[in-house]
C-alpha cells in the first residue's frame, strides 16, 4: 500500500522499483518487529524462555519461491540456505537492524551500498551489523545446511533416504525409523513445547505414541527441506486425516532433526485434505 501511494514520487526520481520497494519493505519490517515476538522452534527456545508466550517459526511452501529458481546456481544456494528452518531460527536472534543487513546482502544479494540506502546508514555501518550478524549466528547455526548435504550427497541418496523414511512410518517399523537418526537428532512438535533429542528418547517417543496409529507420508519440499504431508488413519471416517508437517534437517546421509507442525494447513503446501 505504501508503495502505490508513493508511486507518483517514484516515478517523478525514477531509478530501480525493484530497490525502491526492497527499501519500503525492509524498514516496515524493521518497525514490525519492535513489536513482535521471536519466534523459535521447541528445541531452540533456551532456559527461562516464556513457554506460555511462545511464537514459533512457521514453515514455507517452496512453489511460493520461484523468484529463487531466477537466480543464478551461486545465488539460488544462498537464498536456499537462507530459508531453511534452522537459518530462520536462528535470525531470530538477531537485533533488527543486524538482521535486516544479514539478510539484504547474504540472502538477497545487494549489495553494500545498496543496503546502506535502504537502512539509511553508511556502508562501513552496514558491514559491521554483517560482520556482527554472521559471528552471532555462528554458534547457533548446525554444522552443515540442506543445501551442502545436497551437492555432497547428490539428489538420488536424498530422495532414496526419504523413501525409506516414509515406508518405515507407514509400515510401524520403528528400528528402521531410529536407524536413519543421527545420534543427537532432535524431534519436537509445535505448538506443543516438548521435544525429544538422542535416538533413545525420540525411539521410546515414538512408540509411546505416534507408532500406534497407522500413517500415510506424502513427499513435499518445504524451506528448500525435505519434508512430508503426515496422514492418520480414522476409523469413523474410513480415511487418512491430516496430522502436521514434517520437515528434515539432514546432517551427511542421517536425519539430524525433524520439526513437525501438528497445526499446518497441508493444502496451502499443495497436499491433499484427506487420502480415502
């Protein structure tokens, strides 16, 4: 809206409406989250956080993201790496204006005086938030993104093992399900605030609950992860009914973590509203 009401302005200066509108954009972002509260994963959330208060990071479908598959191989990989659920969590952490110079350059590829004029600051300030920006985010980010497991692994290992973590839930097999954990995986549920973390635990999870039921998984790719629509059969309604979206964190050829969003609306990820 404040862009079309300025658009007379802009025209009168002419220049990029592609930076022009990256610069209304990012400091109406910048006044939104001096109200806003972080948000998080379970998992994330450190000691004497207000669990009653929470506000967790949310998935994104990847068909919304085809400004992405524009850009060159070497930006895709950034902007990729920028959506994944961990990198997003992480932000989180990060004061506003550091945030917003992280993602301008890293993710979107401005450059620094470029994000100096949407900040309305001086490129030596701009590339200190970065340089604060990257060392805070260093001891919060995982060792490797799904993007790196990627080009390590290739997409056939990756599908395969998806594969096989679909056909283990749906067949109950919860020895294969923890085979294929990494041995510290994390597994939590928002909005629920507990979380599991070591294959022990999210084994007896599993088995605890989950594993009782009978599942359908359909492959979706959700923050460039992969992911699966979860179904659970109903016996009063003879179907598979909706019950969260997972996402995967992989770490090498092992699941590191999954987060499963027990509230996601699976048709807005292009996933079916119940399976016969």
């Amino acid at each position: 809206m404040r862009a079309w009401q300025g658009l007379a302005r802009f025209e009168d200066r002419g220049g990029s409406l592609r930076a022009w509108m990256y610069k209304i954009a990012t400091n109406r972002c910048l006044t939104m989250l001096e109200r806003r509260r972080r948000r998080e994963l379970p998992a994330d959330m450190g000691p004497g956080s207000p669990v009653t208060e929470a506000a967790w990071v949310e998935p994104y479908p990847d068909d919304r993201l085809g400004w992405v598959r524009e850009l060159d191989p070497e930006a895709r990989i950034l902007a990729r790496e920028g959506l994944e659920l961990a990198f997003v969590a992480a932000v989180q952490h990060l004061p506003g204006r550091q945030r917003a110079a992280l993602l301008l350059r890293q993710v979107l590829g401005f450059s620094a005086r470029e994000t100096a004029g949407f900040l309305d600051t001086s490129v030596a300030a701009v590339n200190s938030a970065l340089q604060r920006a990257r060392a805070l985010l260093d001891g919060r980010l995982p060792g490797s993104t799904q993007q790196a497991v990627l080009r390590a692994l290739g997409e056939r290992p990756v599908r395969d093992l998806a594969r096989r973590y679909a056909a283990a839930w749906e067949s109950g097999d919860v020895e294969a399900i923890v085979a294929m954990l990494a041995e510290d995986a994390r597994y939590s549920m928002p909005p629920l605030t507990a979380w599991y973390r070591g294959r022990p635990a999210i084994r007896a999870f599993l088995l605890d609950g989950p594993l009782r039921g009978r599942w359908r998984f359909v492959p979706a790719t959700v923050n460039g992860q992969v992911a699966f629509g979860t179904y659970l059969w109903d016996d009063e309604r003879a179907a598979h009914l909706p019950s969260g979206l997972d996402v995967l964190r992989l770490s090498g050829p092992r699941i590191a973590e999954v987060v499963s969003f027990l509230t996601a609306d699976l048709p807005a990820f292009g996933l079916p509203a119940r399976i016969p």
